[in-house]
C-alpha cells in the first residue's frame, strides 16, 4: 500500500483512538463487496427505488403489488448473503467499546449478522427482513411471507387489520422513517467522531448526518471510492474500497490498545 494511504491510515487510528463516541454511517459501498453464492451482490437485492413499485403505484395497482409478491421469492436469497471484512471491522470497534451507533442507508441486515447489536443499528432505509401492514404497521417476515405466496397463498394481507403489505423498505413517494431519522439525528449530533463509509451522500435527509456531526464539532473519516459532497470537510478522506482499508484501521486500533 502506497505510502500517502498509510499515513491516512495512521491519522485514522489516531482519530478512532482518542474518540469516546463513534457513529458509523454506511451506504452501498459497503456491501456491495458482499455477495451470494451465485455472485449477486447485496446491493443488487436491497433494490427499492424501481418506479414500477413506487409506493402510490404499489398502493393503487394490483397488478403492480402481484408483481412485486413475486420478487419476494428473490428477496429470500438476501439469508444466503454474508458480511463482509468491512461488516466485521465496524462490529469491532462495539467490542472496543468505541461504537455508538451504526446509522445505514443499506437495507440487508448484515451489520446484525456480523454481530452490530440490532438496537445500535439505525436503518434509514428499512429492511428487507420484513414486510409491513401499510395500515398499522405491523411486521411480519419476508421469508415467511414470501413461502405461503409460493405455495400458492392469494394476496397477503395483515392479520389483524386486513391491510396490504409491502416490503419494510423506503420505496420512492413514501416519506423515510420518523422515528429512525429523528435517532440519527441525535446521535450525529452528539458523537465526537463520524465515519462516512461507501456512501456519495446523495439521498436527503440521510446525507443530512454527517453535517449535524460536523455542526457540533466532530471529526470525519471518509473513505468511499470516488468523491461525496462534504469531502473536502474531512479530518481524513481515503479514496478506496471500505473492505480494503478499515479492517487496516481497526487492526492498527488494536494493537495499540494491547501495548
């Protein structure tokens, strides 16, 4: 690795070092290094911005909602995929008591699968684990869901006020979470360093976090391939792949942690 790298690399150690409370905030780019056995990679199942399924139009055509029961089956494929080495290095800085929360605009649960405690992960996004009553919001899951619709099971609908569901994800016409936006809001506000990983920020109001963290005087990490609107606000900015680099920064926490 070129000598520039590894003094951004040692700058970051630095920074994860002297900080108490870190938000980790993650976008495509960190899971797209994630993939099925089959090659499909994460992100290309955690999809949820196609105009078809637009929430108005999912709401108002049954053809569109039958459409979309179908693609539940593909969704099921979402179990077989595995965290990658940039999943795995943010669950370590929790075991370093370093993480205060991870806020993720990616929707495939697999900061939980590489052991990110579930009430430590904000999913701006949703998830693709569940569906919702789109009346009452009340959860089921994809998978056992998406078994009974192949078994030959009419249209889903909510058990207990007999609304339609959809996938608990962000689809385009539907307003994000308040509840999680309003969390990452608080916590951005109230770290003192924010990591911005595989993420261009260019969905609002999540692209709004890294600016509250800054607005109240913590430092910024980013490191994302290509370049993201507040890079030139960055305490570090490393311009390569999540999975290649941050493993590096943590495994350099660590040792001066044991020394």
């Amino acid at each position: 690795m070129e000598k520039d790298i590894e003094e951004l690399i040692e700058k970051a150690v630095k920074l994860v070092l002297d900080a108490q409370k870190i938000v980790v905030f993650t976008g495509t780019g960190v899971s797209t290094e994630s993939s099925t056995p089959n090659t499909t990679s994460s992100s290309d199942l955690s999809t949820t911005n196609s105009n078809e399924f637009a929430f108005p139009t999912f709401v108002g055509n049954p053809t569109v909602r039958r459409r979309s029961w179908q693609t539940w089956n593909m969704f099921r494929m979402i179990e077989m995929v595995k965290p990658n080495p940039a999943h795995y290095a943010i669950a370590e800085l929790d075991q370093m008591g370093k993480l205060d929360c991870v806020i993720t605009q990616n929707v495939d649960g697999l900061h939980q699968k590489a052991g990110v405690p579930e009430d430590k992960v904000i999913e701006l996004h949703g998830s693709l684990k569940w569906l919702k009553c789109v009346n009452c919001n009340r959860r089921y899951s994809m998978i056992e869901v998406a078994k009974s619709l192949g078994e030959g099971a009419d249209e889903s609908i909510c058990s207990e006020c007999g609304g339609m569901l959809k996938s608990a994800t962000v689809s385009f016409g539907e307003p994000p979470p308040a509840k999680e936006t309003g969390e990452a809001e608080q916590h951005s506000r109230n770290c003192d360093l924010f990591m911005l990983l595989g993420s261009s920020l260019m969905i609002y109001p999540a692209a709004n976090m890294p600016i509250y963290a800054i607005e109240s005087g913590a430092k910024l990490v980013i490191i994302n391939v290509g370049t993201a609107s507040l890079d030139q606000q960055a305490t570090v900015l490393i311009n390569r792949t999540v999975g290649e680099v941050l493993p590096k920064i943590i495994e350099g926490v660590k040792g001066r942690l044991t020394k």
